[in-house]
C-alpha cells in the first residue's frame, strides 16, 4: 500500500517540535500537488511530539545502533525479572543504569547539533530519563522508542517487569469440584493428596511472592545507591566549582588591581603630557616673538646698510669733487706764476 517513504517520516519526527506541523504541512501539500492522497492523508494524521519526544526520537534516528542496544538490554532484564534470576538481574540492572546515563549524555549532544534545538538548561532531560527506563519495563514503550515515532515521554514506575507468578490457589470447594468428575469409588484418600498439592502451591506462591518483594527491595535498594552516587557527584561538582569560583575571584582581584594601578599610570602620563604640550606652547610663543624680534632687526639692518652704501657715495662724491678744486687750483697758481 503507498504512503509516505520511511526517509520523509524520520525528517519530520528530526524536526524540532515547534516546526513540526510547518513541515508536516508542506509535506501533505507536496503529496497533494503529487497526486497522492493516500500518503497526504497519512501525512496528515502524524502528530506533533512533545520536546522529550523529539529528544528521545532524534536518538533513535541519529543513533539507531543505541537505541537497539537499549531495546536487546531491556529484553534481556525482562526475561531476567521474570525468571527471578538474583545475580543476572542484578548484572543487568547495573548496565541499565549505564546505558541510561550514556543515552542522555548522547541526547544532550545531538540537541547540542541541532541549531533550533532548546538551550541546554532547558531540555528535559528528565523525561528522557523517564522514558528510557519505561522502555526497560514496557515492551510497547521500548518499540515506540525503537521507531523514533514517540509522541509523548513515558513514565517509569519501579524496577522492570513486575512478574506475577502464573498460579492459582485453588480452594476447597473449588477443587471438589474439579475433582469429582475423575473421582472413583475407593478413592477417598485422594482428598488429602489434593490438600497437600494445594499447600505445595500456596507454599511455591508465597515463596515467589516473597522473592519478587525481595528483587523489588534489591531495586529500591539499587536506586537510592544510585541517587546517593548521584548526589555525591554533584557535590563533588559542587567542591570542585567552588574552588574555580576561588580561583577566579583571586584572579579577579588580582588584574583589578593591575587594572587601578595601570590606570594611576596613565592619568599620572596625562598630566606629564600636558606639562610638556604647556612648555611646548610657551616655546612656540616665544619663538614666534623671537622670530619677530629677528624680523625686525634684518630690517633695521637693511635700512643700515643702505644708509651706510649712500653714505659712502656721498663721501666718494665729495672726494672726488674736492680732488677736482684742488686741481683747478693748483692749474690757476701755475697760470699766475708764468704771467709775472
């Protein structure tokens, strides 16, 4: 009979479940523009899973070779329960809780994957727990998880498979009348065999009974254990963050002190920079009035020496021109001297 291929129906249970009717939508449209109704509408029957569902599906998705280690396990301890087997029972109980522990450390990575996944603090790892120790006490459970088609966490109550021992106690009356069909004459000391027969039963129940209240304590026992480890564990986690914390308050005080003596530093820097640019701006002041100073007196001393140039043309001036008189005198002495 077609329908959806198992591919599809894995993509949309990967799905986180806050997209997962979008995508089972489309997915019902594409059938539909197919022209493939019966897959539409199988399509259209899956149902949104809750997010320890998700979880617990994109386990048995993405690591299929786990959840089938789970599902072998959890047969094995049924049968395990159900025959009564003390030193087996216990054997398996422990890897129970191992593979428990490795599944959700495995859950835990595979969200981490998922870039729409719930932040880590939110998962509900919890009820991934729950549902992989219900897989262990309910073979339908274990098959759900099995597909990764679960719609809801599960719930796990107790150690297992409770057995219940197939017998029946049988009473007087009622083993009267079983017996008198085969009855015969002569057989009246048959009664007291049949009595003893019902003693060997309730005898054999209670003893069952009592080893299956005794498998249950072993349980109960096995579970506290494991939640004192647990909380030895997170006190130890808790010491060791405690001494971090420790050491990373040190630290903190310590490059805080760093940090207000660096920061002395700097203004201290400040205050020799500002220093320096003041008595570089009342170098720049005095410079500038030195420059005019020097300005001035290039001038003067142009102004001097073309004084001093005129000066000495004027001298030259007045040589020569008393060279010239002296000349003319001497030409006019001489003239007088030849007349007389």
């Amino acid at each position: 009979m077609p329908g959806p291929s198992t591919e599809l129906v894995q993509q949309l249970y990967r799905t986180p479940p806050d997209r997962f009717v979008a995508a089972r939508d489309a997915a019902v449209a594409e059938a539909r523009r197919a022209g493939d109704a019966t897959t539409a509408r199988q399509l259209a029957r899956l149902r949104r899973p809750t997010v320890a569902a998700w979880l617990v599906n994109l386990l048995a998705i993405r690591r299929p070779e786990l959840v089938a280690d789970l599902v072998q396990l959890a047969d094995a301890l049924r049968t395990a329960q159900r025959e009564l087997r003390g030193p087996r029972l216990r054997e398996l109980s422990a890897q129970r809780r191992a593979v428990v522990g490795a599944l959700v450390v495995e859950v835990r990575k595979l969200a981490a994957a998922e870039p729409e996944a719930p932040p880590a603090g939110r998962l509900p790892l919890a009820e991934v727990e729950a549902t992989l120790n219900a897989a262990f006490s309910d073979a339908e459970v274990a098959e759900q998880v099995r597909a990764g088609r679960l719609l809801r966490a599960a719930s796990y109550a107790g150690f297992g498979e409770v057995p219940r021992p197939q017998l029946r106690l049988v009473t007087g009356d009622e083993e009267q009348e079983e017996e008198r069909p085969a009855r015969r004459p002569g057989t009246q000391r048959e009664r007291p065999e049949a009595a003893s027969r019902t003693d060997r039963t309730t005898s054999r129940t209670d003893r069952t009974t009592s080893r299956t209240d005794r498998a249950a304590e072993r349980a109960e026992q096995a579970e506290r254990a494991a939640q004192r480890t647990a909380r030895a564990e997170r006190a130890r986690q808790r010491r060791a963050l405690d001494r971090e914390l420790g050491r990373a308050q040190a630290d903190q005080e310590r490059v805080e002190a760093e940090l207000t003596e660096a920061t002395a530093q700097e203004q201290d820097g400040v205050a020799v920079l500002d220093g320096i640019e003041a008595e570089l701006a009342e170098l720049e002041r005095r410079r500038a009035v030195a420059e005019q100073d020097l300005s001035r007196a290039k001038l003067a001393r142009r102004a001097a020496e073309r004084a001093v140039t005129s000066a000495r043309r004027r001298a030259g001036e007045v040589e020569a021109a008393i060279e010239a008189l002296a000349a003319e005198e001497g030409d006019a002495d001489a003239g007088v001297g030849a007349a007389d």
